[in-house]
C-alpha cells in the first residue's frame, strides 16, 4: 500500500485546525471506502479525547496519539508511519503548532504528500502563516518527493481583512482552496470521530463544497 500522507498545520492555535481535520476525517470515514488513521500528535489531543470520549466505538475511524516527548521520537515516529503505511488508505496528521523547525513539524512535512493549512483573516495569523510558508522551500530541499501545499479559509465572516487572504497565494507553493468555511457554531458541536457533519446530498452546503474540492485535491475518488 502506499497510502497519502496528509498533513493538518499551523504556526499559532486558534485557526481551527484540529476540527477542520475532524470534520474532513468523519466525511471521509462516512462517504467512501478509505480505511483511515488520524496520528494526533497535537499536545492538547484533541482528536484523541473525541475518540475516548465515544468509548472507542467500532463505528469510529482510527485514531492514535503519538507523543514527541519521547527517546529517539523521530526514529519511533518513522516506525509507526512504516506500519500505518501497510494498513490504511489515508493517514491525517494533527500536528501541532509552532515554528517549522520544531521536530514534530519539520519530520512530519518530510514524511507528508500533502499539507492543509487553515487560514483566518486576523494581522497576527496573517503574518505567522506567511512566515510558515516562506520556510517551507528550505524543508523541501530535504524531501525526496513532492509536497502539495493548500490553504483553507476557515471561520470566514464580513471582515475586511478577509481580502488580504488573498496574497498568501502562492507564497510557499500554497494554493488557496476556492470553497470557505465560515465560523459556524454547528463545527464545533458536530465533531466526532464516528459521525458526519451533513449529508452528501445537500449540494449547496459550504461543508460538501469544501470536501468535494478536498477530495477532487487529494485523489480520494
């Protein structure tokens, strides 16, 4: 098997991250044959705590929690990635935030196909995410395949900043998904590692906009 490598990352918290790879890991887990394994590697273990919470449900998409705190973290990291890679379709990544040279950031963008990268209109996120994506180019120089980069508009609201989002694009090798989520409440209470968000069929849904796009970007159908 060679499975796609999906990254989920940002340089500050706050962006929601953790449930734009919950909502896309339950769609995927809910609308297609994947077998999947979320690694939550983010120190709040987030996905995690969903993942006990629903008493480890066999209807649930696998989850597993990987500490960087640890002896030789990267050569264990390395382990867990070589027998994931031999049973699932799709590995998502809940990293966690900080600078790309940080070991759990910098490892993992080797070992990934793909990053997702939730951006939000504030000047302070703004600048942390073009910071992390002019890094990116001197990471690249390491890996030995190629790595696709996207931007995700995520708590989209009628802020004038959100026009500057625009010149993220392309920064980095980042291209900017064309479907945004706006902040709605129903994300953060529709988390789960067992149930979808919507249904498929709604078709206008901004949610089925954006995984429709995410699949078309990551070969899923």
């Amino acid at each position: 098997m060679n499975p796609k490598i999906v990254s989920f990352v940002t340089l500050k918290g706050g962006s929601g991250k953790t449930t734009l790879l919950m909502l896309t890991s339950a769609a995927v887990h809910n609308r297609t044959n994947k077998k999947l394994l979320v690694i939550d590697s983010d120190p709040q273990r987030s996905v995690k705590q969903i993942y006990m919470q629903e008493n480890n449900n066999a209807k649930s998409y696998d989850v597993f929690a990987f500490n960087w705190n640890q002896p030789n973290p990267d050569e264990n990291f390395e382990k867990v990635l070589t027998i994931a890679k031999s049973k699932y379709d799709l590995i998502f990544m809940d990293l966690p935030p900080g600078r790309i040279t940080d070991a759990p950031i910098y490892h993992s963008i080797l070992r990934s196909d793909m990053l997702i990268v939730p951006v939000v209109a504030s000047v302070l996120d703004i600048n942390a995410t073009t910071i992390f994506l002019e890094s990116i180019p001197e990471v690249l120089k390491e890996k030995k395949k190629s790595l696709e980069v996207y931007g995700v508009i995520n708590k989209q609201d009628q802020s004038i900043e959100y026009k500057h989002l625009t010149r993220l694009s392309g920064v980095g090798g980042m291209q900017l998904f064309y479907s945004p989520l706006s902040n709605l409440v129903r994300y953060k209470r529709g988390i789960s590692t067992i149930h979808d968000i919507t249904t498929p069929d709604i078709k206008e849904d901004e949610f089925n906009m954006y995984f429709d796009e995410f699949c078309t970007k990551c070969y899923i159908f």
